[in-house]
C-alpha cells in the first residue's frame, strides 16, 4: 500500500528536514505514536535508529526504524519494521521561488506473507492515521499560536473524570489536538531542577533537543555525569550542572549566588525537584523535609533568581502534583509538628504552598515581565512513585504514563508561546484547570500573602542563624 501527502511551510528546507531527521520527535506530531526514542548516539545521520510504539486497532506495536538515506535538505528515508509489516517514508522537499518549502511525504507500507490478504481491510485505517498525522505535521510546520484551553471546572469537580485524566488517557487524548514542539530555543537559558532522573531528565532531553541551554542542578555527581552523556549523544549539547541538595537551603543559597554573580538572564526556571517522605525527618538546618525541598527550596531560588529572571522576561514553572487537592495549606503548622505526621498529606500541603506562591508572583507589579506557573504531570512512572508509593504503583502501573508523558506540559509551558498569555495559572495537559475541588482546600489572596511572609522569615531566621 502506498499513500502520498504534500503540504507546504514557510520554514526552510534545512529546518524542516532537520526536525523530521530526529524521528524521536515524531511523538509529536504522530498521534497514534505513544513512545519514541532514540537508540543511537549522535546527530542523525544514515544508519541512526530509533524505536517508535505506535497504537493501531487498540494494540501497540514497536517499529525499529532506521535512517536509510539523508541528503540534506531535499531528502530523507526512513524504514520501520514491525513484525508483519515495513513502513518505508520518503520525504522530499522543494524550496519554490518565493522561499516556501514544498513538502512530499510518501509512506508504503509492505505486509509479510499471509497477512497480505488483510491489507486491503486495513488500508483506510492506515490513510486516517496516515492523514490525522499529516494535517498535525502541517500544523507544527506552519505553528499559530491557540488560544489557551481551560477544563471545563464541573470536570474536575466530578473527581472520577478528572482523575482519568492523570493516567496516560488524559495525555494520548490531548495530544489528538496539540502541535509538535517546533521551538528554536538556541540563546535560551534553562536552569531545571530534579532533572536526573523522572520527569526532569525527560524534560532536560527535549529542551536539549530544541536547542536551550540546560543549566541542571543536582546533588548526585554520578547522576549528574549520566545526564550530561545521555544529552550529548541525543543532540551533542553539552549541559552546565550546579552541584546542589536541594533539602537544604544553604546549597539552595550557593546555586543561586553562583548564578548571581555571574549576572546571566535566566529565560526559564523549572522547579522541579521533589520526593514523598513516608516519615518525618528534619533537615540539619531544622526543617521539616517535604517544606524543605518541595517549598522552602523553590521558594529561596525563585526569589533570588527575580533579578535574571526579569532581565528577558523569563518564565517559572513550578512542578507540583494532583495530590494538592486533598489539602490545604496549614499556616498555623507549616512543619507538620502539631499532628501525627502522614506523608501524602505533607507532601500535598507543600505542593498547594508552591501553587500558592505561583499565584502570589504573578500578582507583583515588579514582576510584571515575568510569567510564573505551576503544572501538574499526572501520574508518571517515575522511581519517586516507585520508592514512596508502592501499593499505588503497582495497582496503576498499566495506566501510568510514560516520563516523556508526564513531562510535556512542562516542556510546553517552558518553549510554547500560548503559555505567555496568561499567568499564575494551574496547568495539566495544556490546559488550565481548577485549583479546588474539595472545598475549603484552595488559598485565599490574603492567605496567599501570609504564607509568603511565613516562607520569607523562616529563610530570614535560617540566614540570621548562619
Ligand atoms: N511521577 C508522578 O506521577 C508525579 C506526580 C505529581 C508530581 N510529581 C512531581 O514531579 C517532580 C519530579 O518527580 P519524578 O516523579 O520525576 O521523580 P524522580 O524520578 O524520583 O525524580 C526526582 C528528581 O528530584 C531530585 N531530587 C530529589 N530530592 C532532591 C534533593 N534533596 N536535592 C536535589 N535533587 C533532588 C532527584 O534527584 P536524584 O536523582 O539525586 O534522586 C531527581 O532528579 C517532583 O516534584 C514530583 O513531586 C510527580
């Protein structure tokens, strides 16, 4: 069977070939594509391969595709192989006199023996697909920004319609409608933290992919040293890391002041690092471990980090957790002293604290360049679900998503243009949902401000004590 599609774009040939040539990236703009990697190291070139898992009749199959030919920028072949089929694409491109690129995307697809019977059965399953992935590549080479989406409130307020949206249905159904992450983010500082391992690293690799420069802070050199290899053999970029425990607010302290001193603009925070401690612990410098790292830490780094943050208008995208809706924020008991100590819900009242402080610097007149959100992944296999949530892992192991899943609205919210027209907002799947759904969990203004002034004297008394 054979299909043949064109479309046309403004961009260049180079960078239309470029983009397609890193076939990972083909997660986003495929929509039946749920998983894409690359297995070998450095740029694309002629025998490069990839796995791609696509979902076709409701069953997944693994394609290893490969490069068979790239001659840059007028053409490219790729080869997959399934167990019963071979998908063969064949990109050509034209540039016209006007400078638009012409764009011919032949697919041919060959059956193995005895199912070649079915393939006229097959055959307009195959064109859907082969269209629906068509009209999004068009989009993502041809990007207008959308208006942004909110979920409709009632849904989360229902509770079961929201929370199937956590698994990885909420992110394949969403993906039906987004653009490919086409982003020129070369010149760009990113400064990412948490990114060695989960959702982190995942978002560290596409960022890395569009060109950003990665500044990672992490506290295991090891780890460290891993993701600067997996980033250079995925696009050859090298990443800067800051070595920091992010427990502690002194270290907090020195990531920042490095970065001060050096006087850079930071175009991108991502406050990303996080863990669930199922016992309470206190950190040496007195405080309770989940305000520490998942509050206290991000609260010191984004405030420190203000004067490069506004140099170029820089965004903050705060990674916190559907766990949020369970709690308030308890200002009368911000180390969790007062009670006996439950983790999830330690770990929920620090989220909703950095939720709330999202909202609280969107707000300030001084910040007014400045955008400040905060995403929650949905529920991703990561080794923190492993660790802290045993029995909940293995009852939603098969409906976890996947960390490229889980992390694409923070890279979305850090490359896209969408997310600069709005502020302070709570993010899941490129829409804006609702903070609330149990009453009486979400913050108030005037509280909102109370627990800045709560987080600015304990780091204040912290500072006098050292
Ligand atoms: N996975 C989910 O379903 C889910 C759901 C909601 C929210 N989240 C949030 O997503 C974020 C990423 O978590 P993940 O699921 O990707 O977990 P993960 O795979 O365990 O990654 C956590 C990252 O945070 C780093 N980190 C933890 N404690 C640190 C510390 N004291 N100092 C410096 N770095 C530290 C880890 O570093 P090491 O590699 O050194 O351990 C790792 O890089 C967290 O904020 C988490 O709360 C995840």
């Amino acid at each position: 069977m054979e299909l043949e599609r064109t479309l046309t774009t403004q961009r260049s040939a180079e960078q239309v070939l470029d983009y397609l040539a890193q076939f990972h990236r083909v997660i986003e703009w495929d929509p039946s594509v749920t998983r894409a990697e690359k297995l070998t190291a450095g740029k694309p070139a002629v025998g490069t391969q990839f796995e791609v898992h696509v979902q076709f009749l409701g069953n997944t199959s693994t394609l290893q595709y490969e490069i068979l030919e790239y001659d840059s920028p007028r053409r490219l072949v790729l080869q997959g192989r399934a167990d019963v089929y071979t998908v063969t694409d064949t990109i050509t491109l034209e540039t016209s006199a006007t400078g638009a690129t012409t764009l011919r995307y032949q697919v041919r697809v060959h059956y193995a023996e005895g199912f070649k019977k079915i393939a006229p059965l097959l055959a307009p399953l195959v064109r859907r697909n082969v269209d629906a992935a068509i009209a999004a590549l068009t989009r993502t080479l041809n990007y207008q920004p959308m208006p942004v989406q909110r979920y409709a409130g009632w849904k989360d307020k229902a509770i079961l319609p929201g929370m199937l949206h956590f698994t990885r249905r909420g992110y394949l159904q969403g993906k039906k409608r987004w653009n490919g992450l086409l982003f020129d983010l070369r010149g760009k500082n990113i400064l990412i933290t948490g990114a060695t391992s989960g959702l982190g690293r995942a978002a560290t690799l596409a960022l890395a992919d569009m060109g950003a420069n990665l500044i990672v802070v992490a506290r295991d050199g090891n780890k460290a040293q891993a993701l600067q290899q997996a980033v250079k053999e995925r696009c050859g970029a090298d990443i800067r890391v800051l070595t920091g425990d992010m427990n502690s607010l002194a270290q907090t302290q020195t990531v920042a002041q490095t970065l001060l001193q050096e006087g850079k603009p930071i175009d991108v925070l991502i406050n990303n690092a996080g863990a669930l401690f199922n016992q309470r612990e206190v950190t040496s410098e007195g405080f309770e471990k989940s305000l520490a790292l998942l509050l206290l830490s991000p609260f010191v780094l984004t405030e420190l980090l203000l004067p490069l943050l506004r140099q170029r208008g820089g965004r903050v995208i705060n990674v916190v957790s559907g766990g949020l809706y369970t709690q308030p924020v308890r200002l009368d008991d911000l180390q969790y002293a007062n009670e006996p100590y439950n983790g999830a819900k330690a770990y929920a009242r620090a989220k909703r604290g950095l939720l709330d402080m999202t909202r609280w610097w969107a707000q300030q007149p001084d910040n007014h360049n400045v955008i400040f959100h905060a995403m929650h992944p949905g529920w991703a296999d990561t080794q923190a679900v492993q660790d802290s949530l045993p029995e909940f892992y293995r009852i939603t192991k098969p409906f976890l998503r996947d960390t490229v899943q889980g992390a694409d609205t923070i890279v979305w919210l850090a490359a896209a243009p969408e997310p600069l027209t709005c502020n302070g907002e709570f993010w899941l799947d490129r829409q804006i949902h609702t903070s609330e759904i149990i009453k009486g969990t979400d913050t108030s203004p005037a509280k909102r401000e109370q627990l800045h002034q709560a987080l600015q004297q304990l780091t204040e008394s912290f500072q006098r004590s050292n």
